[in-house]
C-alpha cells in the first residue's frame, strides 16, 4: 500500500475536476483539476506539443540464488508511444514478458506540461492476468526535451515492478525506436463530419426488462463497515497535500478520508434545502475514491448512504436541493451486494431506481431541476471499426421519469473512460434545447456550440465560438448561457486559462 504522499495525490487531483461544474452543464477539467483539465486533459499550454512518438523498454533482473544453478529472472517492459492525430493525448501499448509473466495492454497518455500520465483501457491479450480496471493510472512518465532522446523516468502507480529487489524509485524506459508510420486511428475515435448531423434525438421509451438487479461490490478504499457516529477515526499528518488527513481505526496506512471536501475540510459543502443537512466523507487511496453520505433532519439522521461510487458535489443535487443523484453499493438480505443507481427525494426520503440503460451509469448531474445522466464507456480500441460511435445521454425529471434522450458524439480524452472532454448541458431559458461545446474540433478549424431541440430533431444549429489551434483543439472556456435561446447568434465567452 502506498504512502500518504504518493498514494493520495491522485484522488486530490480526481476531485477538483469533477467538482469544477459551468453554466448549467457540467464541465470536466483535466488532471491537475481531475486530470489539469481545464481543457479537458491534462494537456501542456504549447501549440505545438513535442511528440515523443517511440518504442521504449525498461528491464528488471532479479538475481538467481548463488551456487544454485538457477539462472536470473529477467521481466522486460516495452512501450509503445504514438501520439493521437489532432490532439496532445497518446495511444499506449504495453507488453511485458518474463518470468511466468506475459501482459499485453492498451491504455491512452494524457499530456501535460511535465508528465504524460498513463491509464489503462483494455487487454489485448486473453492470456493477461486481469490486474487493473479501465481508468487505473498505470505510471507517469517525466518528460524530457524530444531532441535529446533522453530515458523517461518512471513514477510507478498501480503499475509496479515485480521484483522485490527493484529500486521502484529510480527506473526509466530508454528510448530504442522512432515510429515514423502513419497515424492509427484514435482511441477516441473522433468524428471527421459535422457533429450537428451526429447529435440524435432517441426515443424516451425504456425498454422492457430494463429494471432488475445489477451486481455490485464494495466501493474502493472504505472499510468494510463505517458510520461516523460509530466509526473511531482521527486527523494524522500526510506529509504531502493534504497536510493533515482522517485515518481510520483499524485501517492501513495510505488510505485517507476528509469531509466535506479533499484539499481542505469544509471547502466542497454540498448544501441541501433547510431544515436537512448532508456531510460527505471522501475516501481515497491510489488512483480511487469513494464517497459515504450522511443527510440529517433538523440534526437527526433520515439516512446514511455508504459504498457510493458516483462523484459526489453540489451538482449532484436538484437546484431547489430537495433531491440528489447517488449511485451505490448495497447488501441485500442475503448479504449480495447489489449496485443502485437511485434519485432520493430528501424531503421525504424515497429512493427511486433509475433503470439499467446505456445511458446511466455513476456520470450524472442536475440541470436545474431535470437529471442529465449519460454513459461512460466511450473509448473505443484502434483496431476496432467504431466510427459511429456516440454518447448517450438521458434527461430525467426528479420522479426518475425518462423526459428525452439523445446520442451525441463528444470526444473524451484517450483512456479516460470517465472524464468527458465536453461541456453538455440544457439551456435555463429553454430546458428543451440541448447543448454541446466540444474540446476538439472534429476535423473542422472552429471550435461550436451545437444546439439540438430534444422535441424536434429537424431544429439545430451551430454558433461558433472561437478558431481551434493548428492541432485542432479548441480552448477551455467558461460560457455564459444564461441569456442564450435557440434564436441566439453570439455566446459570450472566457477562455480559461491553467
């Protein structure tokens, strides 16, 4: 288990982005917010990023015992970088061959300014042990100048060397080929044509047999039981950031816990409509995280909600805040644990289930009083003929009923299975007018906002915001929708700046 200081950094990073919510829709930041997305990756400020397009191999040896005649075991990593066409993300491939070892992974790197952070996506191969989960943060690599052709240290994360002798704090992969080939297909898949053709308006009908139980488990890095009026726990220093953090009683070192916020206690309060109250207790360990929720009446509980999995903050609650979106883990009566997917009225309690569609899973936030959910699973492997892949999104009322749906190609950031490099939304004079703002700009060279009508399919259109840069990324920016109808030409606008 890791330290504090190494192993709770990356749940810090994951809850400033998803806490960063814009304009009525919400807007996802990069890495160093929960990826420094905001653009939408982790990305570097340079127009034109370093590409760093290579094979790469680091080996490690552990030493057969002496006099034994057993020879070393020898583990070799190989690493396939190549950049993504019209972004500053990568497509990574991993092999790793050894001693009773044979892995072969698929995962994307996200750039920054000093780091490419790697997260897995997929085996390719069936014969891989199945270690990690789509959005694992596998290692970082430290950039160094392109030119130079200098070994990129590796700062390990879920991801590790096998061997016990391996010094973990000083390995690099050293450059041993350029690839010069012809640009693979995006991870992301991004459309090449117009996105307003590709945002489609679907039927609000669920389908039969949508309803039923879904298998779940315990969420990531909380203990087996915790109720804080039960729960022994007490603040301890980290020695990184936070400077101090909760440690639960009984529980391993590198697993923290803080309240009503990550950064600082009590700066991410989600407030609730008077006279309930909600306190979150934020888990984190490695690159996970997990929330338990616990909403009083005038200082007394009505309920506690543990093992949930969904990102919790103020835009998991209704404007009126009489009603949050939770997704969590559960025990039935037989002690199976069932994965729910619930809007709770907190006024009087009641849960109502969300059916089992593509268009829901733990991504969702309120827009205004109407529930945006939509599907996470939107990378798609290079090998794979996907070109019309899209997102689904569905609009529900604060009764759990199906208002609309619509499919809609929006880029999502190599591998990141859960941060959507997109501004989605409804607009507050017109909660029948969906909108996008993408951070690519799908093969054209100015940056949009679509608009569709959900009750019309025929009514869209496109109001430009800015030029994309010559690598076809458009800005982050911080659009002011309040005034914007379907009539409207113009947006205002403000680049956001890291």
């Amino acid at each position: 288990m890791k330290n504090y200081k190494q192993g709770l950094i990356v749940p810090l990073l994951i809850v400033i982005i998803a806490v960063l919510v814009i304009g009525g829709g919400i807007y996802f930041y990069s890495k160093s917010n929960q990826n420094g997305q905001q653009t939408v990756a982790v990305t570097s400020n340079d127009d034109k990023p370093e590409n760093y397009n290579g094979t790469y191999e680091f080996t490690e040896i552990a030493p057969g015992l002496p006099n034994s005649g057993q020879p070393n075991m020898v583990e070799d990593y190989k690493l396939k970088l190549q950049k993504e066409e019209n972004s500053r993300d990568y497509i990574v491939d991993i092999n790793i061959d050894g001693f009773q070892t044979l892995e072969r992974l698929h995962a994307g790197g996200i750039m920054s300014a000093t780091k490419l952070t790697v997260i897995f996506y997929s085996y390719s191969s069936p014969d891989s042990m199945k270690l990690y989960k789509k959005g694992d943060v596998l290692f970082d690599l430290e950039l160094q100048p392109v030119g130079e052709n200098k070994p990129l240290k590796i700062d390990w994360n879920k991801m590790h060397p096998n061997f016990d002798n391996t010094d973990k704090s000083n390995n690099f992969f050293v450059k041993t080929n350029t690839i010069t080939e012809t640009q693979p297909t995006p991870i992301s898949n991004i459309s090449q044509t117009n996105p307003l053709a590709d945002i489609q308006v679907l039927s609000n009908t669920i389908p039969a047999g949508s309803y039923g139980i879904v298998k779940g488990g315990p969420s990531a890095c909380q203990p087996d039981f915790f109720d804080p009026k039960v729960t022994k726990f007490q603040k301890v220093p980290t020695g990184g950031s936070p400077a101090e953090m909760y440690q639960i009683e009984g529980q391993e070192e590198g697993v923290g816990m803080m309240i009503n916020g990550w950064a600082k206690e009590g700066e991410d309060k989600i407030s609730l409509a008077s006279p309930f109250d909600l306190t979150t207790y934020q888990f984190g360990c490695a690159s996970s995280f997990s929330f338990v929720a616990d909403i009083t009446k005038n200082a007394v509980r009505q309920s506690l909600f543990t093992n949930i999995d969904n990102y919790l903050t103020q835009k998991s609650v209704s404007e009126d805040e009489t009603h949050i979106f939770i997704v969590n883990n559960i025990k039935d009566a037989n002690s199976n644990w069932q994965l729910k997917k619930r809007i709770v009225n907190i006024e009087n309690d009641t849960k109502t289930d969300l059916p089992n569609m593509t268009c829901v899973s733990d991504l969702g936030f309120w827009n205004g009083n109407k529930l945006l959910t939509f599907s996470d699973k939107n990378l798609v492997s290079a090998n794979d003929d996907n070109s019309n892949y899209q997102t689904k999104v569905c609009v529900w009322n604060t009764d759990g009923k199906l208002l609309n749906q619509v499919a809609a190609k929006l880029y999502w950031p190599a591998a990141s299975a859960y941060y959507l490099g997109a501004q989605i939304g409804l607009l507050s004079k017109d909660s029948n007018i969906f909108y996008t703002y993408n951070s690519v700009a799908s093969g054209q060279n100015a940056c949009y906002v679509n608009l569709q009508d959900l009750t019309n399919q025929s009514k869209n259109k496109k109001i430009k915001i800015t030029d994309a840069d010559s690598n076809g990324v458009c800005p982050s920016v911080k659009l002011d929708l309040s005034n914007v109808t379907f009539s409207s030409n113009t947006i205002p606008y403000q680049v956001v700046t890291q």
